[in-house]
C-alpha cells in the first residue's frame, strides 16, 4: 500500500516480538534498580540517557540498513542534532519520570506506559519509508504521550488515596 511503511527486520510479527522484548527489557531494568533510584536521581538519568541512545540507535540502524536516511537530517547537520537531542531527551525523560514515581511513591501506572510507549516507538523505529518518518512523528507525539503518562499516574495517585483515606480508613471506629 502506498505510503505504507516497511517493516525491516521482514515482517510485522519479529517487529512486535523485539519491540515488546525492548519493552520488556526496559520495564524489568527500571524495576531492577528501584531501591537505587528511591535514594538518588543519578540510576534513573543513567537508565533514562542508556534507553534513549538504544532508542535511537536502533532508528539510525534501521535507517543506515535499508539507506532511508531522511534527506532533511543529511541537508541540516544543526537542525538534525537538535532533533536527536530533544528525542533523547523526551526518550530519557520516559525512563527518569517513570523510575521516580514506582521508586519514590509505588505508582504502577507509570510502569505500564513506559512499556507501551517503550513497545509503539521501538514497532514505529523499526519501519522505514512511507509518508513520514517515525521520529518526526514522535516529536509530536512524545510529548501527548509523556502527559498522557503523567496523567495516568495522578489517577492512580488520587485513586490510592481516595482509597486509603475513604475505604480502608473510612471504617475503622475509635473503640
């Protein structure tokens, strides 16, 4: 299909089973070094800055393997570095946010979307040609889906509390 694009590693199945695995992957080192980052910001911006130059290691890979390199980078080395740094640093800060509030305050919920952003970016990354690029996409997109992450842990924040604060405490009496 036209504009449609093309799965490198050969087909849509082996992209979902690496994608997930780097998800995966992702998700288990940040659970791994939950004790580390609870007491520094250090683990997490060293996890989050190894994630994001894996990240986008494999987008440049895909793009040198199958020479899709998008001519606007070639044309504009300045405009190029700043896009692959505000994609680092968006990438990072997917790692570092979600680290701090499983580590800092037990939130899951960011846990669960750094795996699905980890999964739809790795998937999106490892297709080349089509229409636009995965990673002009995801300027646009990143950020929507930081807040969108952000936003799922305050509802599991309120919801924890409304929980301590209503249910479990809520009964209790004071005989």
């Amino acid at each position: 299909m036209p504009g449609s694009p093309d799965p490198v590693l050969g087909n849509w199945l082996l992209t979902h089973v690496v994608a997930v695995a780097a998800a995966l992957g992702t998700v288990g080192v940040v659970y791994a070094t939950r004790a580390r980052s609870a007491r520094s910001f250090l683990t997490p911006a060293l996890v989050g800055g190894g994630y994001a130059l894996a990240t986008l290691a494999v987008w440049t890979a895909a793009r040198l393997a199958t020479d899709a390199v998008p001519s606007e980078l070639v044309e504009d080395p300045l405009t190029a570095a700043g896009f692959l740094g505000f994609s680092f640093l968006l990438l990072a800060g997917f790692v570092v946010v979600s680290a701090l509030l499983f580590a800092r305050r037990g939130l899951v919920a960011p846990l669960v979307g750094l795996f699905g952003v980890t999964e739809l970016v790795w998937w999106a990354f490892l297709h080349v040609r089509g229409e636009t690029d995965a990673l002009g996409m995801f300027l646009f997109v990143g950020p929507a889906l930081l807040v969108l992450l952000l936003v799922a842990a305050g509802v599991e924040y309120a919801g924890r509390w409304g929980w301590r604060r209503f249910v479990r405490d809520g009964g209790r009496s004071a005989t």
